[in-house]
C-alpha cells in the first residue's frame, strides 16, 4: 500500500465508507504473530490522516492493537460496494472530549439501527494514524449516485449571501433562509446561549409547526447541548432509541419544580422521531455564540460533507456575528403614546426567575422577561413607547452579560414570542439600536415575588 | 439501505446458538453445527500475518468442507487478495470469522497450517452459491441484491483456496462473552 499523504486515493475521498452503514472489518496481529479478524460497526474519519475507532469491550483487536500497534481495515463504500484498504497506526485512546462525544453520540444512531441498542456503549475513542490507503483490486462497483446538490457550491453562495446582513435579525433569518434554499433542509434551527446559566434558547426556527422560539436546551443535553459543551459538531446518521440523544421526550418538569406555579417551559420543536440530526456550534473567536442545528426524518441525510459545509457556513456566521457594530449609538427619541383602548390585561411578572405571563399565559422569562418587564413597566407608568439597545444595556434591573449580540439575541427572541403569541404588545424595529413598544389594550401590571 | 430488521436470538453462547446437532460427523476438529454455520450465507473475513507481523485482511466468497477431510477451505480472489495469500504462504497463519449478519452471531477460527492451492470446480461451484446465500441473508436487513452481488463480484478463474485446520474457535457475538474461547 502506498503512504496516504502521498497517493492520489486520500482519507477524505473515501469518508462515505466511515459513515457506519456498513461493518468494517479489522484485522491485528498478536505479538507472536496469532491474527484476528473482526467486524467493526464505527470507524470515525477524524481529519485527513487520522480514524478513531470505537472501543466497546475488552476484545482481542484491543489487546493486539495495544501490544503490536498496527491495524489494517477493509471498509466498504455504501452506494458501490467498492473496497478499500486502510493501515493504520495506534497512537491513544480518548475518553473525554470532544472526539469521544462526537463518536459517542453517532454509534447511539448505529446501535440502534442494527438493533444493538443493548450492546453497544462507547468506551474510548482509538485514535489512528492512517498509514496507507488502497482500492482493493478487482470486484465489480456499482455506478456512483450522482449527488443531488454540489455543497461546495451551496456553501459558497451562503457565505456570500451572510455578508450583506445588517444586523443579528438579519443574520439569523437568512442563514435558515440559504439552509432551505441552498442545502435543501426542511428543519432548522439557532439557538444561542445564556451565558450566566450556559442554556441555549432558541432564537430561530425553519419547519415547525410552533416555532418554539424561546425553548431551551441545556449545556451536554442532546445532540444541540454536546455540541454546545464539547464545540464540536455531533452528527446521529440514524434515529436512535438513545434517551440521552431526545430532546422531545422532555417534559418541562424540572422547570416547573424549580419555581412553583404555572408552567414556564416553551416546548422544544424538535421533529418526535429525526433519523438524522447535526448539531454544528457557532464560534464567534474562542466564545461560543450559539449552534446550528439541523435534522430530517431521513436516514443518512447529513453526511461529512454535509457536515463540513454547515460548519464552514457556522464560521462564517460566527465571525459576522462577532464583527457586528453596537447597534446602540442612538439617543433616545420620545413618542407619543398611542391610544389603547378596551379591557385591561394582566401583565404577571415573577421576580424569581423574571417569567412573565399575558392574562395567565406563559410568555417568556429570563433576561428576555426582565427587557418585557421594564418596557411594560415603563410604557404604564412613564407613557413611553420609544427604546434604545443602550437604555437597556444600562438599566441595572437587567442582567445582561458582556456581549453585544446577547442583548440583541434576547430582543429577537423577546419580539419573535410576543409576535406568536402575544396579541396585545409587539416590539418594532424604529432605526438602528432603537425599537418601539406597541401596546394595542391597557395593561393591569402585578408584580409577585 | 439497511433497515435495522434482526432476527431475535443474538443472546447466549456458542455452541447452543446454533440448534441442535444433526447426523453429520464432525470433520476438521469442528462439530456439525459449526459447520453447517460456516456453510450459511455469513459474511466471511479473513486475516493473516506476515514474518514482520504486519496484519492482512480480505473477504471470502465461500468455506469449502470436503466430506472426509481433516482441513477446512476457504474460497478467495487472488487478485483482490495478493497480499494477504503470500502472508499465509509466508507464515501458515490465517483467522476466519463468520458473521451472520441478521443475528450478529459470529465465530473465529484461527490456525497455524494454512497453505494456499488452487480452486478445483466444486470450490468455484460453492463461491457462486455462496454469494446467493449472502444476498439472501443480506436481503433481511434490507440491503439490495445488487449491491451484495457488486460486494462479491469475482473472477471465478483466478480463485484461490485457503486450507487449514483450526486450532483455536472463539465467539465473536458482539457483547461481553466475545473473546472468549468455544469449543470445537
């Protein structure tokens, strides 16, 4: 075999063999020569010259590769049935992190699609050099599907498409926009975090029935939260019965204990039963500024490929939402406030976690809650209706972390909720850095500790 | 491509996973049922290793078990096998494992003696119905006849067979019980 760095045939040419959808083999040789043969259901493409392979039980191959670190895998191409032979190089085995997590979460998709939910459990990622690749000589491969989409170009145009963005509204809406349009999925979403609790809540959604704008996942929670904690993106190629990988199955219930009263949950919109699910972080420098996240209830829909695109078009958005300007330079304009007209409703404010409810209906709570509670508060005891980003960044009853866009993040999501499922109050965009509260009856404010 | 659909029975230990024993006499040092495991449409990966001890690996088409014989084939290309038939020709070493796909019942079969010969018909006759009983199991978990026939595809002209007699037979079911040792 000829060296991987070297020869025309790449680790990267041959990633839809290392998708899971078809057993490898692997072969290792004792210290005294005694070969060993096996199936092996994960080989995990790593980065061009390196594979992880999954340790699950304390096997033979494992005992070899440990005392004689060389490994040579035969994998199979799914759609052609082509062969190719892999060399490999032990180097370690990792059992935290990133590479571990990745892996951890795809062999759930595996196991379960070979009805090995029972058995299967990651327990270290082996990492390999690839040593050498070859074509195994021979056979009779089918024709290769022809792709339904080029991705290189698809992800071109998206990046292009970001550039133009004014603001974070902007951004967030075209990226699920260019996702639809360009890379043909059907269900989507960003959510961004909290950086004091480190939950992420959802700012944006494509192809849901309720938006769920305003749901939150928490840090290591499903594939959005491994993504989140680990910055890496985890990929589940096949639906798994793997309750650690269910958003859907939640229920709110550790929601609702920890504050009393009504419910304060937004449910989370995820499909009930996605065979593939990616979730992609979006870095903005070193911070973690939200993920992406996609899915599709057909099986094997994200590939590498796919992968690799979403979180190029993850950078690009992570670096546009780090170079947007303080959208706060206006001073504030006053207005007239409107006329509202009709029976009151009640505005119900919880200091405890700052939840608001609109005539005993949940809204939204958190900083998003404490932004709505100062504006109603404002709008009925000062008549004001005109506001500025700056205004709130300074009011001390806010607790706003450091960042820019955390602040703007929140009046999406705040404007996204009241725009749903709030007919009463709506917030506009007036200028840059400015917005307009829009309050259509009066308002009866209560404020319970 | 796969479905996921499995047959129930992937759990216990080998010998009983495979049912009760027929009438045949065990030949090869192996029992009946083993045998007629082998001689099912599983998937057949095979190993060697070189003086240098650097690890080969290839798939077979079929296991030849000849009626009176104390030594087992195994059906190979040649050509998509080059490397690995010089090992065992180099150092006799050779491991077979038997999966079948449906169940996740697998074997190994490991030996010091093996010698690579020619294909006689029958060994080429086996390899071809091999392959049918491969697409067939394979068809159970939803992979397509064309793509188990593309996996398989061979030139029955440049067959090599692999004799040995095993040594060692370990089970290989995925779970905790693989590795260890399954008598013969």
């Amino acid at each position: 075999m000829s060296a991987a760095t070297s020869a025309s045939l790449t680790l990267d040419a041959i990633r839809a063999c290392l998708e899971g959808a078809v057993p490898a083999t692997i072969a290792t040789c004792a210290p005294d020569g005694t070969p060993n043969v096996s199936l092996l259901s994960q080989v995990h493409y790593v980065d061009p010259d390196h594979v992880a392979l999954s340790y699950q039980f304390f096997n033979k191959t494992r005992a070899n590769i440990l005392a004689n670190p060389i490994a040579v895998l035969q994998v199979i191409d799914p759609p052609t049935a082509a062969q190719y032979r892999m060399e490999l190089c032990y180097l370690r085995t990792e059992t935290t992190g990133p590479l571990f997590e990745s892996m951890k979460a795809k062999l759930a998709g595996i196991a379960s699609h070979v009805g090995m939910q029972d058995v299967f459990r990651l327990l270290g990622a082996d990492l390999y050099r690839v040593t050498a690749i070859e074509a195994v000589p021979g056979g009779a491969p089918l024709p290769a599907p022809v792709a339904q989409r080029s991705l290189l170009s698809a992800t071109r145009r998206a990046c292009e498409a970001l550039r133009g963005c004014a603001d974070l509204t902007e951004l967030l809406d075209h990226s699920l926009c260019v996702l639809r349009r360009l890379f043909g999925v059907e269900h989507a979403l960003i959510l961004m975090p909290d950086e004091a609790t480190g939950r992420l809540f959802t700012v944006a959604a494509l192809g849901y029935d309720s938006s769920g704008v305003g749901s939150e996942v928490a840090p290591g929670e499903g594939v959005i939260g491994v993504a989140a904690r680990e910055r890496v993106p985890i990929r589940i190629t096949h639906m798994t019965s793997d309750v650690a990988y269910s958003l859907t199955a939640r229920d709110g219930a550790e929601d609702a204990g920890l504050t009393g009263g009504p419910a304060r949950e937004i449910p989370f919109p995820g499909l009930e039963r996605p065979h593939s699910q990616l979730a992609v972080p979006i870095l903005a420098g070193r911070r973690l500024a939200g993920v992406l996240f996609v899915e599709s209830r057909q099986e094997m829909r994200f590939t590498y490929d796919d992968e690799d695109a979403l979180a190029t078009l993850a950078a690009q958005l992570g670096a546009l939402i780090q170079a947007l300007p303080p959208a706060e330079d206006v001073a504030p304009v006053p207005a007239a406030c409107p006329q509202a007209g009709g029976a009151p409703v009640v505005v119900r404010h919880y200091a405890a976690d700052d939840s608001v409810f609109v005539d005993h209906d949940y809204l939204i709570k958190g900083v998003a809650g404490a932004i709505l509670w100062k504006l109603v508060r404002d709008h009925t005891t000062l008549g004001r209706t005109d506001f500025t980003n700056r205004e709130l960044r300074l009011a001390p009853d806010i607790p706003l972390p450091d960042f820019a866009e955390n602040l703007e993040a929140r009046l999406i999501l705040l404007q996204r909720r009241l725009a749903e499922r709030c007919g009463v109050l709506r917030i506009e965009k007036t200028g840059r850095g400015r917005f307009r509260l829009v309050v259509t009856k009066p308002l009866l404010l209560q404020e319970t500790a | 491509m796969a479905n996921g659909g499995q047959r129930d029975g992937q759990r216990g230990g080998w010998p009983e996973r495979l049912g009760p024993e027929g009438g045949r006499p065990a030949r090869a040092g192996l029992s009946e049922a083993i045998l007629t495991f082998l001689e099912r449409g599983v998937s057949l990966v095979v190993s060697s290793s070189d003086r240098a001890n650097r690890p080969r690996v290839g798939r077979a088409l079929a296991v030849q078990v000849p009626a009176d014989g104390t030594w087992i084939g195994v059906c190979l290309d040649r050509t998509a096998n080059a490397a690995l038939l010089a090992a065992v020709a180099e150092t006799g070493r050779f491991a077979l494992a038997a999966t079948e796909p449906s169940t996740h019942l697998s074997i190994q079969l490991i030996g010091e003696d093996a010698t690579v010969t020619v294909a006689d018909a029958e060994a080429t006759a086996l390899a071809a119905r091999h392959v049918d009983a491969f697409a067939a199991e394979l068809a159970l978990i939803g992979y397509g006849d064309a793509f188990t026939r593309a996996l398989m595809a061979h030139d029955p002209a440049t067959l090599a067979v692999v004799r040995f007699c095993p040594s060692r037979l370990y089970d290989q079911t995925p779970g905790p019980k693989a590795g260890t040792a399954v008598p013969p």
